[in-house]
C-alpha cells in the first residue's frame, strides 16, 4: 500500500494502530514519508501552499516520530 498523505493524518497514532490490527501475524509496515525541515517538506509547505488554492500544511515524521 502506498499512502502519500501521512503528513496530512494527526494524530498519526490512529493509523498506526489501524495499520497494525490490519496487518497479518507476520507482516511488516514500512512506513515513509517527509522529515520535517527537509527540503521536501519546506517544497510542500512554501512553494505548494502558496501556489495550491487549497494550501498545504504538513505534520511531518520527526526523529522522535514512532
């Protein structure tokens, strides 16, 4: 599966949880996604949410993020 709005979703402990229920006994939940202050984040939040008529503010993976 590939979901590349996880920095939409907070708290991001509900799909965690969700993620892990669904998952089979022996199965592996890689998940990826921006770090905050990365270049890819600051693209999405400067850039993107300037020029996007919806905006774009994200709530990025951290080193802390589990």
């Amino acid at each position: 599966m590939s979901f590349a709005g996880l920095h939409h979703v907070d708290p991001k402990v509900n799909f965690d949880k969700e993620a892990y229920r669904l998952l089979k006994p022996s199965g592996i939940l890689c998940i990826a996604d921006a770090l905050k202050n990365s270049k890819v984040a600051k693209f999405l939040d400067i850039f993107v949410d300037q020029y996007n008529s919806m905006g774009h503010q994200g709530n990025f993976l951290t080193e802390q993020t589990k």
